[in-house]
C-alpha cells in the first residue's frame, strides 16, 4: 500500500499527464522549475523565454529527459519571446493553441527585480519593472483568456510573490507589480469562474534562484542596491529550493487554489501580517535599517 505522499503524487502526475502548458521566464529559476515539474508529470510544455541559448538547452534537457531523442522535440518546446511585445506574446500563445489542441495551463512566470530605495530610482526603473512584471502578465492574459474561454476549459498561473501581498521596503517597485498582480489574478478569477477558466496567483517567499543574487538591469541607471538576498534573509528566512516551490505551485493549481504562498514559514508571515499589520508597517523599519548597517550601509536615524 503506498504512503499519502506516493497517492498525492500519483493524483498530481493523472492531473498534469497529456496536457498542454506554457510557461514564460522557462530558462531559469521558478519557470524551469515549473516546466520541469509538468513535464516530469506528462505535460507537453512549451518553454518562452527572451534568452535564445538558454532557452533552448533547457528544453533540449527536459526532452531528454521525457524520453524524446531531442531531433524533433514533442514533449519540451523551446520558444524565444519578449513578454512586453504583445504581439509576440499573442503569436506564441496562438500558435501553442494550433499546435497542440489547446492550452491547459498558462503560467505568466517571467519577470524582473528592480530594488533599492525609492529615492535613487528613476522612473527608467518604475518602467522597466511594470513592463516586465506587470505587462507581461497582462499580455499573457489578453492573448490566452480569450482562447481558454472559447475552449471551455484552461487555467492561468500568475507568478506573484509574498512582496505582493506585504510591505516590502528596498524593492519597492518590484513589489507594487506584484501587489498589481495579485489584484488581476483574484479579480479574473471571479469573472472566470462564469466561462470555466480558472485563474491561480502564486506568492512565493525567499526562492532560491538566481533573481536574488542579480541587481537591477545593467542598463539602467546605478540605484546603489543593497545585498537584496541577505535583507530579505534576515526580515523572511532561508531560501526555499525552487523545485520544491515548483511543486507546491502545481499542487495549488491541481487543487484550484486561488491564492499559493509557499514556503510555510511564507505562510506564517502572511497569517500574521493579516492578523497585526501595524508592526510590519510602522516597525519594519528599525529591522531594514538594522539590516543596511550590518552592510555597512549609512541609514538615517528613527525619526
């Protein structure tokens, strides 16, 4: 007799088997996290990404290992794509839908971490990350909603992260993307429901990828970002394997969850933000500074 572990596995692995998913921001981190997932579970995924070398040894990879011989991929597709073109989000998208038979699930994953404090940012900053952030999961959804609809069926994942449902002081403009996310993704879910699309946010805490060790775009102008993976260590916790926040993801969806936190202890910061707000809006920042001088940071005193 198998273990609770073994059945949820298998339950997830008949959910996902055969059906067919897109995943954008695939090359790295949550997206090939989350395209490893499903193909491990019998999805075709088609992996969107704006790095071309990338984006395909990833899927070259998760070819082989589903079984295929990687000459003529059927079950991990690579395809390169700016998420802030529109019309490239649309040719994707349709073309997914015309190779496939449909979509099943779309997972609007990729996106950008713009930090540092709001004073030294420009608004070269504010809209890069809203492009990338923001307009890419609305790209996503003007291209696939309509598509699932006429379908009868589909369900869009929408990357969030706990910053989007909390205070988040150094990242700011990361953060107002995400709460906007969050927002998008709840308020489709209502109108949704009518059409049996269902609409998914996901809200990680600390992750493990490479996202926490990048600064802002090189491009952009110096914003003197902090050591973005140690402040949100110490206000947050350790960072969690992206792997296993893949399948905790999956698991949401599976269950139609409208809201995925994970980690736990991401849980537990968001239970108890909703509970007492006042101390992580007017206390956090004693901790943010404590953090900034323990990086040898100058930071003003408590006014």
């Amino acid at each position: 007799m198998g273990t609770r572990a073994d059945e949820r596995a298998e339950a997830l692995r008949r959910h996902y088997d055969g059906k067919v998913a897109l995943v954008t921001g695939a090359a790295s981190g949550i997206g090939r996290a989350l395209a490893t997932g499903l193909v491990d579970r019998g999805a075709t995924v088609v992996l969107a990404d704006i790095d071309r070398k990338a984006v395909v040894e990833v899927a070259g990879s998760l070819e082989r290992r589903a079984g295929g011989t990687g000459a003529v991929p059927t079950r991990a597709i690579p395809a390169v794509l700016d998420v802030t073109d529109a019309d490239a989000v649309a040719e994707v998208v349709t073309r997914t839908a015309r190779e496939h038979g449909g979509i099943d699930l779309l997972c609007n994953n990729a996106g950008i971490g713009v930090g540092g404090e709001v004073k030294d940012l420009s608004t070269s900053h504010w809209q890069r990350v809203l492009d990338v952030n923001l307009w890419s999961v609305i790209n996503g959804v003007a291209a696939a909603y309509p598509l699932m609809i006429a379908q009868g069926r589909g369900h869009i994942l929408n990357t969030a992260s706990l910053s989007g449902l909390l205070p988040s002081p150094m990242l700011v403009p990361y953060s107002t993307t995400k709460h906007a996310v969050v927002g998008l993704s709840l308020g489709l879910r209502v109108e949704a429901e009518a059409y049996g699309v269902r609409v998914s946010v996901l809200c990680p805490g600390v992750i493990e990828t490479p996202l926490l060790d990048k600064g802002n775009p090189s491009d952009l102008p110096d914003a003197g970002v902090p050591d973005i993976r140690a402040l949100l260590t110490a206000l947050i916790g350790k960072p969690y394997p992206a792997a296993s926040l893949a399948a905790d993801a999956l698991d949401g969806v599976a269950r139609n969850r409208p809201v995925i936190v994970a980690p736990r202890r991401a849980r537990l910061v968001w239970d108890a933000f909703r509970l007492a707000p006042a101390p992580f809006v007017d206390g956090g920042g004693k901790r943010v500074r404590k953090v900034l001088r323990s990086q040898g940071r100058a930071t003003p005193g408590a006014h």
